[in-house]
C-alpha cells in the first residue's frame, strides 16, 4: 500500500493514497466539523461545513471528499474557515426553529453544539421561514421538517437497504425537503421502523416518540446490548433514568442484515420497566398487538401452552 505525507496545522502525518481530508484530520487528533457525513456511506459532500483551506487551491474545498496528497498543508481553523463555518451556521439558522429549550435533542444536537463552538448566537439572515406540520403518524417515530437541515444522512442509511428506500430527496429549491413517496406522512410509507434514520440525524428532525419528554440526553445511562433474536448480532443500548430503564434505541446494525423493528420490541421487553404495547400496522392503520405476535412468537407460545 503506498502513502502519501500531509502537514495538518503544523501535525505532520502519513496516511494511506486515496484518505480523505476528514479522514486524515481525524486520525492526527485534530477536530473538522461534519453533519452530512456517514462513516459507512462516505463521501457526500453536501453541508460544506467540513470546509478546510488548503493553500494553492482556489475555493475552500469540503475535507470529507477531497483526497490527501502528497505534500499537501491543511489548515482547519485558519480565519477564511472559521467565517465560512459561521456563514454556514447562519444559514442553517435562518430557517430554524428557536426552541432548543424544549426540543428533544437538546444536548446531542451538531447545530447546537457548533454553533456554540463558533459563537453563532442568531442568524443574520432574515426571510421566509418553513412551516410543515410535524409528522407523528406512527407509534414510534416523530419528523419535524422543519428542523432538518438536509444533510441526507437519514435518506442514505434508508437506500442503504434496497428492499425499504423509503425516503428521499423531493421538491426544489427552498421547498426542498425529505419525503416518502408522494409525500405522505410516514405512517402511510412502507416504513419498517427500523430506526436507521433517527439513530444518524445529527438534530431533531427524528425523534423516538416513546421517549418523548422523559429525559434528556445528560439525565440518561447508557448501556450496550446485542440483540439475540437472530444471529446477526445488532447492537443497541438500553437508556436508564434514575435507575429505570424507560427505552431501548438502535446503534449499529449486525454483519448481513438491517436493524429491525422486532429486535427492539424484544429487547423493550426483556430490558424495560415498563415496556409499552407493541403496535404494528395492519391494513392503513396501528394496532396493538400482544407480545407474541409483535415478536412471531405466537405459535411456539401456543404450543408452550399446551405443554402446560
């Protein structure tokens, strides 16, 4: 494998051919700004706020699609990136909502958390402000248009797995937003709630609806659990407050095969104190369902009956 060495605010470091920017940045320690960047599903470039200035080249170049070279100096905070991320900053804010207080993310939010880092306190740009209705069709997840900031992260976790592709992209412009197909509400799509899309939203256009108002992110434990419901092993973590389990929340999908939306219904009840009624959908609405049907479980419990 051949290398190519890089200078990044005077850090000098030797990275793979072919390693982004970001990449590199990170592995020397050094912090970039991302909110359209997935990990797994790279090279995006869409928010800019990853902006770095690298001398020699004209405009200041997104470190997330932009490759390392040989010889190449990077600076992340120089004053011409700094402006840049608060122009960024503000614009995202100007179509905003100001309730950071209530909101649900507040204390895990990238908006909020670089706006302070930035000294971003308004936005100095003034206009026509969105004003979608906030989606709660379905039990479990909640979408607020409003608060999203298109970075895509949700619609390319989505089309991560072919057989769901449930969102994506619509309309232009101003009024560009992030839809199911022909734009219903969620709880008409063919959703699978899964959870891929609140697990990456970097702000709080996706929220867990059973969690709604029962804590916030610093009040909160957290441990890790894998799923044992089949033995692709998704890992998620088990939320406590006060010594009460009150959810369980997806973060990474096993070798092979998605999240899904019976693994943390069963992890619910294993773990939970008080485990809400599952629901599923049947015909165009919600149900509530036992246990055993929630978890196909039906036939050997049945069957367990019997025994008994």
């Amino acid at each position: 494998m051949s290398y190519v060495s890089l200078t990044i605010n005077g850090i000098k470091i030797s990275v793979p051919k072919g390693t982004t920017v970001l990449d590199a940045a990170r592995e020397a320690g050094v912090f970039i700004p991302t909110f359209c960047h997935d990990p797994d599903i790279p090279r995006f470039g869409a928010c800019r706020i990853c902006v770095v200035e690298i001398p020699g080249m004209r405009n200041l170049p997104a470190s997330c699609v932009t490759e390392a070279t040989e010889g190449m100096e990077v600076y992340t905070e120089s004053p011409a990136v700094v402006e840049a991320r608060k122009t960024i900053l503000e614009l995202l804010l100007a179509n905003h909502p100001q309730d950071c207080l209530t909101c649900e993310k507040n204390g895990d939010c990238r908006l909020q958390d670089y706006a302070f880092r930035y000294g971003v306190k308004e936005s100095g740009f003034k206009g026509e402000r969105k004003n979608y209705p906030l989606d709660d069709s379905n039990p479990y997840i909640i979408r607020d248009a409003n608060k999203c900031i298109l970075c895509g992260r949700c619609v390319r976790t989505c089309n991560a797995i072919p057989e769901r592709s449930v969102i994506d992209f619509g309309y232009r412009g101003f009024n560009t937003k992030i839809v199911t197909a022909m734009d219903t509400p969620l709880g008409e799509s063919d959703c699978v709630y899964c959870g891929r899309c609140v697990t990456v939203c970097p702000v709080g256009a996706l929220t867990w609806k059973p969690l709604t108002g029962k804590g916030r992110v610093w009040e909160l434990t957290r441990q890790e659990v894998t799923c044992t419901f089949c033995d692709s092993g998704c890992t998620f973590e088990v939320l406590s407050k006060d010594g009460k389990n009150i959810g369980v929340v997806p973060k990474t999908p096993g070798n092979g095969r998605p999240l899904c939306l019976k693994g943390r219904l069963g992890l619910e009840l294993k773990y939970l104190d008080d485990p809400p009624a599952p629901q599923l959908k049947k015909g165009d609405e919600f149900v509530q369902v036992s246990w055993g049907e929630a978890l196909g479980l039906e036939d050997i419990l049945s069957k367990l009956s019997k025994d008994k």
